[in-house]
C-alpha cells in the first residue's frame, strides 16, 4: 500500500537502512521499533506484526508505528479476540513536517485497518505530550498509566540505597545466603522449564500467557545480537524466579517476570531485580524500565513491588483507539468470562 501527499508516502514496509537510520538518530527510538523485535512478532504464534511509516520523496523516514495484531483464539472468535499494540508507541521526526508525517499516518492507518483489530493501543515509553493534540484529533485517547524508572548511571551502593530499608535488608540477607543462585538461561531447551514458572505465575495472576514460541523467538534472534537476558533465580534445579530482560542503547527493559511461591523465604524477585540493576550499573547502561506500573486508580500489588527499587514514578500513559465499539464490549466480557476459568 501507498499513499501520497505532498511528496510524503504511506508505506507498510521499509529498507532496513532506513529504518535503522530514522532509529538512530531518533531519541526516543526503543527497543520495541526494531527491524529485531519485528521479526520475533513475526515468528511468535498469536502474532501478526505490521509497520506504517511515513517517508519524503528521498525515502527519508518521517514517522513509524511498528504494531502487533495479537489473537488470543482462532476461528470464529478471531474478531472477538484481536486487538493491536504499538509495545514502543510511535515515533516522528522533531518538527512541522514530522507533525504532518504523524497526521498523515494516523489517518490513513484509522482508515486502512480493516476491523480485524478491535482497539489499538499505543503504551507510550516516553514523553509524547507534544504529540497529544494529533493523537486526539485522530481518536486516540488518552488515558494515564504508570512506570518506574531507575536512574543506573551511579555507583552500585549508591543505587543499593535508594532502595527501600526493608526490601534492601531482604536483598542483603539473600546475598548472605547460598541457596539461591541467579544464572543466565543460554540454552534453547532451558526455555521450557524457564516458561513453566511464567504459566505459573500468569495463571494465578488469571492474565492470558504469551505463547512459549514467543520466547523461543526472542532467544533466536535478540540473544545473538546481546538485545535480551533470559535470568533464573534457581534454588537447587529449581527456577524459584525468572525474567526477561530487553537491551536496547543504553536501557534495559523489564518485560516478562514470574515466580514459584513455594520459595519466597529466599526473596527470589528481589534478588533478581537486584542482579539486573548491578549488572546494569556495572556494565555503563543509563535507565532501567520497569515496563509499567498499572493505572494510578487502580490497586496493583506489582507497582507496589516496583516501587520499593527506589525509581522516578513517571505517567507516559497509553493513547487508544477503539475501531469496534460492539466487539469491544463483547470481548471484555468474554475476558471475564475466560479470567474465571482460569481460577
């Protein structure tokens, strides 16, 4: 597909060089634009991603919205179950032709999206504030939602001590300790038993799991080029507590975490989370993410977690847009409906 005006093009796909390009010299790019995490989406069952980019007549990139039509059942439930997610939100080059860019794309992407998607939704990881007034215009709402970030650019003792009293006495007690050891997952045929906490945790949490083929995509191309680290806080053979780590630049993205509370005496999730930070601290990366925090009206017993790690509370919140006002009534409750049989 393509679309003209004014010498700018709607396009669907683009020249590795030039989105890379438009990725380095934008500051807010994340790992979540990346030609990479495209094609883990690709690869990942339940996963369908798409680009929309906005390039000049030179072929100079002007805006990306990198999405993924995720479906949770096949079939005839596919209409009900398909949503779209931009996990890094969109991207424009600073100025009026990036503003236009953005329009441009908004416009004929709310137009072009053919019903399959019942909502989309932008999780914003930095300040798009400016670009506010065109998201709105184009129905996309916003709506706050939380972050913590944890400045890593200081000492390892420094970062210990804006942690918590209680949560960094637990921390201190577990490093004592012999019993649980943090490792790195490098082996393909690890993901299994590293996946099995997640399906734990998700399932009591009643929150639908991403599929395992997901995983094994993020370990065949992100963990070759240094973008991912798949981390187990194991107790004998035992994972007592797993995450995914993203690296992209200069930050490190939590994205995936779980945990087998049959081991909490050995504070596996502090522990963890406090290897990543040192790791990151030590190793010259600026920012942690900890890859949301919840709305700020809602009760959320991982930001209160998080938020004894001693970051900035931000609110970049997240821009929706609702294509299919009846599937989407329809299809929250048949999340209901689906959280209960979880239980």
């Amino acid at each position: 597909m393509k679309v003209e005006r004014n010498e700018m093009q709607v396009v669907n796909s683009l020249a590795e060089t030039n989105w890379r390009c438009f990725l380095n010299e934008h500051q807010a790019s994340n790992v979540f634009h990346t030609p990479e995490m495209f094609e883990v989406f690709a690869r990942a069952k339940g996963h369908r991603p798409t680009l929309w980019g906005v390039i000049n007549a030179d072929g100079q990139v002007l805006s990306l919205l990198s999405l993924v039509q995720i479906t949770l059942k096949g079939g005839l439930l596919r209409w009900l179950t398909t949503r779209a997610v931009a996990y890094g939100s969109l991207l424009y080059a600073p100025g009026l032709e990036g503003a236009e860019a953005l329009a441009l794309l908004l416009r004929t992407y709310v137009r072009e999206v053919d019903g399959a998607p019942i909502f989309t939704e932008l999780r914003n990881l930095s300040d798009l504030e400016t670009a506010q007034p065109i998201l709105r215009e184009h129905g996309f709402v916003y709506e706050d939602h939380l972050n913590y970030l944890i400045d890593l650019d200081h000492p390892v003792e420094a970062i210990m001590q804006d942690i918590g009293k209680r949560t960094r006495k637990k921390i201190r007690k577990g490093l004592r300790r012999t019993e649980l050891v943090i490792e790195e997952v490098t082996r393909r045929e690890e993901l299994s038993q590293w996946y099995a906490v997640l399906q734990q945790t998700y399932k009591h949490s009643q929150v639908p799991l991403a599929d395992q083929s997901l995983f094994e995509a993020v370990f065949d191309v992100l963990f070759p080029c240094g973008m991912v680290k798949f981390l187990a806080a194991r107790v004998g053979q035992a994972y007592a507590a797993v995450s995914a780590e993203l690296i992209y630049r200069d930050v490190i993205y939590g994205w995936y975490g779980g945990t087998d509370r049959a081991y909490s005496q050995f504070y596996p999730n502090e522990l963890l989370t406090w290897h990543i930070l040192q790791w990151g601290a030590e190793n010259g990366y600026k920012t942690y993410d900890f890859g949301g925090a919840g709305k700020p009206d809602e009760e959320y017993g991982v930001r209160d977690f998080k938020a004894k790690f001693g970051g900035d509370l931000v609110s970049f919140g997240r821009n929706t847009c609702l294509h299919s006002p009846l599937a989407f009534r329809l299809s929250k409750l048949g999340y209901q409906i689906y959280r209960s049989l979880l239980r």
